[in-house]
C-alpha cells in the first residue's frame, strides 16, 4: 500500500477525530478503545499513531471538536434568529428535548464528558480544553444580568438525570421541569 497524500493524512485526522469526539460521548473516554474507534473511522489500527502521539492526544482534541459543535450549534441560531433571547430559548428547547437526550454521540460534551473529566487527571491538556469549553458555554448562555452559569447548570444537570432514567417517564419530567425554570 502506497503512502497517503498530506491531504488525504489531514482528512483521515479529521475523520479519527470527529468519529471519537462521537464515540466518546456515547460511551465515555475509557469505553473506546484504539482499535475499535479506527474501525468506526474505516482506517487501519495501525495508522492511529501515524495521526496521534497518544491516546489522550486524541481524547484532547475530540473533546476541542465536541465543544466546537456546541458553539457551532449556538452561533448557527444566533445568526438565524438574530435576537439573542430568541436564540437562546430555541436552543434551550433543543438542549432540553427528547431527541437531545436520545442522541448522545451528537449531544453535549459537557453532559456527555462530565463524569469522565472529574474521574481523570486535573493537569491534562483534555480537562483543560473541557474546562474552558464549559466557560466558553456558559459564556454564551450569558445575558447582560447573569453569567450563564446557573443556566448552564440546570441544562446539563437536567440532561444527565433525564438519560439516567430515560426509560422511565420522569425522564421526560426533568426536561421539562427544567424548561419551565429556564423559560418561565
């Protein structure tokens, strides 16, 4: 087998990176292994250390590209409402929906990721980058009387308790409970 362009390397980082940050969400930092992540990404086990020094090199820049797609999520509103309480109560009622909360691999990192960073090293480059794409977060959930940090909370609190127990009807009680302390 020939050797990849430096195109073709930056895509399959690319493509490494994006399946993990899905892969990560849904089953957790430990729960992916190398192999099985390069198989969901259709490369070669072998080729993971060609695009990462290590493991948690990856995990870095997953959890970078999770957070990324967040604030994609709330800019894209942002721009298409243009008010930005109206952005901000079209996002809470994404963040708080049933669809949400079933769709963990595209969910939020910061629900997602949460029980993993506190269990992990404080100094590693992934706590920081979770750690500043928490503030980056609750920056944008920010109104001119608060910080976000109160709304932030409620979401992703709301979030893990509702998928702990989403396969009982208070599920779909703590969304909503949540909704009506954020949009009275």
């Amino acid at each position: 087998m020939g050797r990849v362009s430096k195109e073709q390397a930056r895509e399959n980082r690319q493509r490494v990176v994006a399946t993990a940050s899905r892969l990560m969400r849904q089953q957790g930092t430990d729960g992916v292994s190398v192999a099985d992540l390069m198989k969901a990404a259709g490369l070669t086990h072998g080729g993971f250390y060609k695009q990462f020094a290590s493991k948690e090199a990856l995990i870095d820049e997953a959890t970078a590209h999770a957070f990324g797609t967040v604030e994609e999520q709330l800019g894209g509103l942002q721009a298409h409402e243009g008010d930005s309480a109206a952005a901000r109560t079209a996002f809470i009622d994404h963040y708080l929906s049933p669809e949400h909360r079933d769709d963990m691999a595209d969910g939020c990192p910061t629900a997602a990721l949460a029980a993993d960073m506190a269990r992990g090293p404080e100094e590693g480059a992934a706590h920081e980058t979770y750690v500043e794409g928490v503030r980056r977060f609750a920056a944008r959930l920010a109104t001119a009387d608060d910080d976000g940090l109160a709304r932030l909370s409620t979401l992703v609190g709301a979030l893990v308790l509702a998928r702990a127990v989403k396969d009982d009807p208070l599920s779909d009680d703590l969304l909503e409970a949540a909704r009506r302390q954020l949009l009275p």
